[in-house]
C-alpha cells in the first residue's frame, strides 16, 4: 500500500470535517424541535409526571428530526462533492455468523456493565455516584415510545449510514483494518456520556467488521437488535423481576453471554489474527487521520459535552 501523505489528509480532512457538518446540523435542529414541541405541548398542568412526559416526548422528537434531517445534509454534500460509493455490497451472511456476532454484542454490553460498577465503587468511597450517567446510557423505553422508536430503530439506522455508510467507506482504501478502527472509534467518542465511549468503540469494531465484510444492512439490523432487543425488549423483560432480583439475573444473563462469547473468539482466534494481519495499517495513519483540525474538533466537542455532563452529576449533591 503507496503511502500519499497529500491525498491521505485530504481524504480524511473531508470525511471528519463532513462530520462534524453533521453533527452541527443535527445538534442545530434538534434544539430547535425541542424547544418547539415543548412549547407547543406545554399545559397550565405542573405534576412531575406531565412534565418529565413532556420533556421526553419534545426531546425526542428533536432527536428524531435533528438525525434525519443532518444525515440527509451529510449525503447531500458529500453527493456533490465525493464520488458515489456502494455501501450494501452483497456477502452472503449465514444465521451462525449473525449469532456470533450478536454474542459478541452481548459480550461488549457486560463489559459496559463492569466499567459502570467499577466506576460506581470508587466513587463511592468519595460519597459520589455515576447512577444518572448509566441511566443517560440506558434511556429508551422508559421515557416514553418516541425516544423508544429514536433509539431502537431511527438512531441505529442513522448511525451506520454516517459512520459505517459515509465515515468507514472513505477510509477504507486505506486499509479495512483502519477503517474499522478509526470510525469505530468516532463512533465511541460520539456518544460523549463517558461510559458510553468504551462501549461504543466495542460496538463501532464489531459493526464495522460486519458492515465491510458483509453489508450496511447487516450492521443495520444487528445495531436495532441490540438496541431494542437486548436493550428494550430483554431488559424490559427482567424489569418484571423484583428489584433484589433483576440486577443478578440481568448480570447473569450477560455472564453468560460473555464466557459465551470469550470461547467462541479463543475457537476462532486463528481467523481473527489472520484479518487483523491481513488488514493492518501504519501506525501513523491513526493518528493523522485522529489529528486533522475537523477530527480534533469532533473528538473535542464530544468530549466536552461529556466533561460538562459529569461536573454537572457530580456537582449535584452539593446544589
């Protein structure tokens, strides 16, 4: 593989800076819905329980409008600007592979889970807690069907054509290896909720694969199923437990599904070091693609919305 150190910033200066076009756009409009479904639903009402159905509802919707309306923007850009690139190849998928894969998923939100309890005993023992940051990376059905439709079906749909359909197609002439890599980790870095960035990234790599190896759709379907799903539907289903009950059992479940997981990788290990040698690109290359002003940019907003969120929760107790 030609290094060209000129065309390689180019390439990756307009991918990130579309990006962030994107998320301008999106953030822009979904304030504006927000703040206008809000108005619009306001009542002479005030009990907690109207509000907080209000206050889903508008932001929701602005969330569905702000996504749809800045993937379209982002399309139209790069339609105008980038040659057409087909993002649904045609690989056949078998039921086995999908099962693997959505193992693997089951096996990224346990280790979420242990991140979030490790985080949650250390600040403990500073009489802080991180209980509302794992519940902003948990929302869904609980505030309401509009966020339930965003994140289980809208969000995932949106997400793969920007960051597997837009982001990873741009680099993958770089490297399937980089691509995968790299949009994963935008993807992570998205999420900004700090706990969300491991978790993300996991997910972003195991999406990724499959969007590249087989189709976006494949990652389309297996995004919706782990979001409403493994994230709705199955956790809705251990909500009915008692509360002493559902955390074991919920922690169980993904127990299981991680020793699961962990052998199936150690069975095909041999294919999965097969690819990464197969796909590998110079270190160098993640970090300049990581580096251009739009990707610094990106990476920093996110991450600030991410640092605001925390002082915000930590600062809580003593408001």
């Amino acid at each position: 593989m030609g290094w060209d150190w000129h065309k390689f910033r180019k390439d990756t200066a307009f991918a990130t800076r579309n990006l962030v076009w994107y998320t301008l756009i999106m953030s822009v409009v979904t304030e504006m819905v927000s703040a206008m479904v809000s108005a619009l639903t306001k009542t002479g009402g005030s009990s907690e329980s109207l509000i907080s159905e209000v206050t889903g509802t508008a932001a929701s919707a602005g969330m569905i409008a702000g996504v749809l309306i800045g993937v379209f923007c982002l399309f139209k850009i790069d339609g105008t600007k980038a040659e057409k690139i087909d993002i649904f190849q045609k690989s056949k998928m078998t039921a086995g592979a999908f099962s693997r894969f959505c193992i693997y998923m089951i096996m990224a939100q346990m280790v979420f889970s242990l991140i979030a309890a490790a985080a949650e005993l250390i600040l403990n023992q500073l009489g802080l807690s991180m209980d509302t940051l794992t519940e902003l990376a948990s929302v869904g059905s609980d505030m309401g069907i509009m966020m339930m439709i965003y994140a289980g079906f809208v969000g995932p749909v949106v997400e793969e054509l920007v960051f597997r359909g837009f982001l990873m197609r741009r680099f993958e002439k770089y490297g399937k290896g980089f691509a995968v890599i790299v949009s994963a980790v935008l993807f992570g870095v998205m999420h900004g909720n700090p706990l969300q960035i491991v978790f993300g990234t996991l997910v972003g790599l195991i999406l990724g694969y499959i969007a590249i190896e087989y189709s976006i759709k494949w990652s389309i379907i297996l995004h919706i199923a782990n979001n409403f799903i493994l994230g709705d539907v199955i956790g809705g289903l251990f909500g009915l437990l008692p509360d002493d009950v559902e955390g074991i059992a919920f922690t169980v479940f993904l127990g299981i599904g991680f020793v699961i997981g962990f052998v199936l990788l150690i069975i095909r290990r041999k294919e999965w070091i097969s690819w990464l040698k197969e796909n590998a690109a110079p270190g160098s290359y993640y970090l300049n693609a990581l580096t251009t002003p739009s990707a610094v940019i990106f990476i920093g907003y996110n991450l600030l919305n991410g640092l605001m969120l925390l002082t915000l929760i930590f600062m809580e107790p003593f408001l």
